[in-house]
C-alpha cells in the first residue's frame, strides 16, 4: 500500500512540475513575441549565430524538444538547410540545461513553498487584469508556472522516500561495476526521458534523487548523459514520413547526442573530475547542473565547427525517397509538440508568406521579361506558370489551415491580430499571382493567334511595370515587419502612380480603337493593362496589412 502511495505522490509532482513548466513556457513566449520573429533570421546566419539562437530559444521556452521539433520542420519545409539546423540542434543542448540550473541554485538552497506560493499568488493577480494589460497578463502567466513548477519539485522532493540500508546496499553494488553501471545508468536515463518526452523533467529528477541521497553523483551523470540521448527522440518521431532533408536533420541531433555521450563514457572518470574541479565545493544538484552545462558546452564547441561536414555525412546515409527531390516544397503543420509553441509556429509561417511574395515578384519580372522579347513561343512559359499558380494556391490553403491552427491556441491579443492581417496578406499575395498566370496567358494568346501590339504599345508598358516591379519588391522587402506611416504614403505614391498610367494607356487604346487600330489586339492590350493594375491593387492591399499590424 505504502508503494502505492508513493507512485500516487510521484506522479501528482511530476504532473505538477511539469504543468508548471508548460504555463511558464507558454507565458514567456507570448510576452517575448515580438523578439521570437526575429529568431528565424539569427538561425540563416552562420553556424555561430544558428547556435546562440538554439541556445537563447530553448533557455527561453524551457524545451529543447521543441526547439529540435520546430528545427525539424523547418527543414521539411525548406526553410533550413541541414547545415543550419545544426548549429540551433548544437545550441539547443546548451540551452536546456538551464532548468537544471535553476533546480540546483534555487531548488534546493531555499525552502521552495517559501518562493513558489507568492509567485502562484502575484501570478494569478497579474492575470485578472484587463485584456488591454496583455503583456502583464503574460508576465503574470509565466510567474504562476514558475511558482507551480517549484511546487512540483517540492512535492517530488518529499515523495520519495529516505533509501533504506538494502536500497543503499543496492545502489553501491550497481555503482560498483565499472562501465557497466555507467551503461546501465545511461540506458535508464534515455529510457525515462523517451517515457517523459522531456530531458528537463527527468534532468530535474535525477537532481532530486541526487538531493534526497537515493543515488551518487557517479550515477546521476550517467543518467543525465541518457537524458541527452533520450531527448533525441521526439525529433526522430517528427521527422517520420518527412522529406529527406528532415530525416537527416533528425538524424544529425542523434548522432550529435549519441557521439557525445560515447567520449563522456569512455572519459567518464577525468570527465568528472573536471566537473568537481570547477563546480569546487558546489552542493551536489549545483555539481550536476555543472556536469549537464560543460557536457554540452564541450560538445557543441567540438562538433560546430564540423557542422558542414557533419551535414553532408548524414546526407550520404539518410537517402532521398525516388523522385522525392523534384517534389515542390509545401507546408505541413506539426500538430505536436508545437501546439504548446503557437508564438514559434507564427515564425514558421512568417518565412513561408516572405518566400510566397518573393515567388510573386519572380513570376512578374519573369512575365516582363517574355513581353520585351517579343517574339517566340510562350507555351512552355505558360505551363511552368500554370505550376507556379497551383503551388501558390497550395500555400493559401496550408497557410490559412496553419495560422487558423495557432489561433485556435490562446495566445497575446497583438498576435491574433497578426494572425488576422497574415491571412490577409496571403490571399492577396495568391491573387498576384493568379494575375500573373493571366498575363502570361494573355501573352500566348497574342502570339499563337498572330494579334501583333504595335512596338510603341509595348514600349509604353515599361514604366507601367517597372512601377508595379518595384511595388513588388517593396513588398517582398518588408513583409516580415510593419512598416512606418511614411512607408504606407510611399506604397500610397506607388498605387496613385499605377492607377494614373492605367487611365493613360486606356484612353490611349480608346483611340487607336476609334483610328481603327485591330480591335482583338487593342482589347486584349487593355486586358494586360487592367490586370497589371490589379496587381498593384494587391500590392497595395498586403502594404495596408503590414501598417495594420505596428
């Protein structure tokens, strides 16, 4: 009965804990929205950077599943290369270990209800404010899953019970065997986390049973070193039925945390003497969170600088499907464990709108260049047209699904507002180019039946287009950002500019019309003419969502 009792106490802490770390890392990430968006853009960078930003990411959502999870589908989306995802996998194992710090210095050297039940109390206040207080109420979230995971780790503490002399007995038997038990304590701690999808959590317990003297410190280094593998495991999960690049970045993060604790076994003990060296006379939860840190540490700073090397090793192993290459890149939305990250969802969608306005300026400067060349057959051009269409229409109805999936998540009021204006921009973005395949159509038609635009006609389209090009670019140029008030009269000047030509070059059709000019030509002129205008309508309409959203 007394076991039963026990489980019952172990699991409610547990449960508690990690509830606790959930609303903390829910609350952060909506506070710290604004500076996630930039997250993206340090990960393209280089290895360094890619690195800090998975380490920065993870201390801050507290979960570096999550942050290999996103890394994962970021690269089946085709927003990272595997190269890059290495350097935020690297970074990411540095940054979890920052909750075991936080158990170790805070934990244990105070009497935990002490600082956790203010927190619950303040935290709780803080979200009963008004809705127009969002990013105290924010705060306020955070500060009640800090205070409910130190609760957790309280409960935990006293649910497990004071080893007996036969437990202990046990334990120095294990402890006594060599690599063996360095194995045994590795495949123990990957087991638990695989059960717990969270290296932070069974990190955290195996600080506990430290604390509480179940286990030696030998042991709880083996076993954190298999919480670094066991974490592995939700990356691995995500990337199933992914595209090639995926599995591989998947495959990366095992091999990173598997090679890494295969030196710290073989170098176990000058390992750990290091560890004690410079954790000096540190209790032991503060020796453990030390040993965590310069496992990682040491890690990342060996494999970093191999991240290229490292990419195209995983690349000549994990192959790609038949015909898996020539697939277009398309969006999938991972239900899990994202769904407790909508703020870090919003970024993944962030790139995806940048890349659909840059496919919108490629088809136009594309369509300009096939009108200035004036002669030739078309019909190739219309068909790569016609799947660039299909591709983008694909991307409307994934990004729609997708950030109608993050709304469905609680999340800040200045975020759902994003959300809104997002999907706005994205229908617009989806009409250019239904409007480019028009006048690419418009085009072949002109030169399959034999409809000859006077040279001087297509001369006075240049600058009509070249102003929509450059709307286009101003476009793609700040689409990851809202744009100031002089910005929105500068996209204003633009769309004023499009409409003016537009009522020239029509009037000036009217009269090659009445001067008895090819009527099937003259009208198919204005047909380009009127969608290029539509085109800078669009512009103009995502320019309007970009100053909606300051």
């Amino acid at each position: 009965m007394n076991i039963v009792l026990i489980l019952i106490e172990l699991v409610g802490s547990l449960g508690l804990f990690l509830y606790g770390m959930r609303i903390l890392s829910e609350g952060i990430q909506r506070a710290a929205g604004d500076r996630l968006k930039r997250a993206l853009n340090l990960m393209t960078g280089t290895t360094f950077k890619a690195l800090l930003t998975g380490a920065g990411l993870t201390a801050l959502i507290q979960s570096s599943s999550a942050t290999t999870v996103m890394v994962v589908s970021f690269v089946n989306a085709g927003l990272l290369t595997v190269a890059q995802a290495a350097g935020v996998i690297f970074g990411a194992n540095i940054g979890t270990t920052i909750t075991a710090w936080i158990v170790s210095l805070i934990g244990f050297d105070f009497h935990i209800s002490a600082l956790a039940l203010p927190m619950v109390g303040a935290g709780f206040i803080m979200m009963t404010l008004p809705k127009r207080k969002s990013r105290l109420r924010d705060y306020g979230e955070a500060a009640l899953g800090f205070g409910l995971l130190f609760m957790g780790l309280d409960f935990l503490a006293h649910a497990i019970p004071r080893p007996s002399a036969d437990v202990i007995r046990f334990l120095e038997g294990l402890s006594g065997m060599g690599v063996l038990s360095i194995l045994i304590a590795v495949a123990t701690g990957t087991a638990l986390t695989i059960l717990m999808h969270s290296s932070s959590a069974s990190t955290a317990i195996v600080i506990t049973l430290a604390v509480e003297g179940v286990i030696g410190f030998e042991m709880a280094a083996g076993l954190v070193l298999g919480c670094n593998i066991g974490t592995t495991v939700d990356a691995f999960l995500a990337s199933i039925g992914a595209k090639a690049n995926a599995r591989r970045a998947a495959w990366l993060h095992i091999m990173f945390n598997v090679l890494g604790s295969i030196w710290a076994v073989i170098l176990f003990k000058p390992f750990l003497a290091l560890v004690n060296l410079m954790a000096g006379g540190s209790t032991v939860a503060q020796h453990i969170a030390m040993m965590h840190t310069v496992f990682n540490v040491i890690n990342a700073a060996v494999f970093a600088p191999f991240a290229r090397q490292l990419s195209e090793l995983v690349t000549r192993f994990v192959k790609a499907r038949p015909g898996e290459d020539d697939l277009p890149q398309k969006l999938e939305y991972v239900a899990a464990p994202l769904v407790g990250s909508p703020e870090l969802n919003l970024i993944r969608a962030q790139k995806e709108i940048s890349d659909m306005a840059g496919l919108c300026g490629s088809m136009f400067t594309r369509w300009r260049e096939l009108l200035r060349d004036g002669t030739g057959d078309v019909s190739d051009e219309v068909e790569r047209f016609r799947g660039l269409e299909d591709y983008a229409d694909q991307m409307r109805d994934e990004l729609s699904r997708f950030l109608l999936e993050c709304a469905g998540h609680e999340m800040s009021a200045d975020r759902q507002r994003d959300i809104g204006e997002m999907m706005r921009i994205v229908v617009d973005l989806e009409d250019i180019t239904d409007d480019c395949f028009s006048l690419v159509l418009l085009l072949d038609k002109a030169r399959s039946r034999k409809l000859v635009i006077d040279a001087e006609e297509i001369e006075s389209l240049g600058p009509y287009t070249l102003l929509v090009e450059n709307f286009l670019r101003f476009v793609k140029d700040n689409i990851n950002g809202a744009i100031s008030e002089e910005q929105l009269a500068v996209a204003q000047d633009l769309e004023n500019s499009i409409d003016d030509f537009r009522s020239t070059l029509k009037k000036k059709a009217r009269k090659r019309l009445k001067a008895g000019e090819n009527v099937k030509a003259e009208l198919l002129f204005m047909d380009m003419v009127r969608h290029i205008e539509k085109i800078g309508d669009h512009a103009f309409g995502v320019a309007h969502a970009l100053r909606t959203r300051d």
